[in-house]
C-alpha cells in the first residue's frame, strides 16, 4: 500500500532567504503535490540524495540543481537589486 504525504503548510520566511528555508519551502511544496521524495527526484531530474539535501540543506549541491527543483515545483527565487 502506497504511504500517503501528510501536506505540510508553507513556512514562513521571517528574513533573508537561507538554505535551511529553502528547504523547508521545496518540502513543503512537493507534501502539497502529493509527491514522495523518489516520485518528486524523478519529476524533478535530481537524484533522491541531491533533493534530500536540499530539504535538509545538508552537504553540498549545484546551484543548477536547486534551481532544477524550484522550477519543476512551482517555487519562484526572485533576486532583488541592493541600494548602495
């Protein structure tokens, strides 16, 4: 019998984005698709360890790959320009 996904809620981004939000954000994301880790790796073209870090924002991954999962997610990343 296949394991059902408790949805989470998106969180709550209290300041500047960090890896640790990030993370929270993809994984809430893919609960509220309805997605595992396995079936949202495959959606995504990463492999299941590379989304898994970035859920806990452990070790290190590409950029290209961060930015894969966001964009097949639905999770937009808008870069703002700084006052000098």
């Amino acid at each position: 019998m296949p394991r059902t996904i408790k949805s989470l809620t998106t969180p709550v981004q209290p300041g500047p984005l960090d890896a640790a939000t990030l993370g929270q954000f993809v994984r809430a994301r893919r609960t509220q698709a309805g997605l595992g880790i396995h079936q949202a790796a495959a959606f995504c073209g990463v492999a299941v360890d590379t989304l898994a870090k970035i859920e806990k924002a452990r070790g290190d991954v590409q950029l290209s790959s961060v930015l894969k999962v966001c964009q097949m997610l639905g999770l937009t990343l808008k870069v703002e320009p700084w006052e000098d």
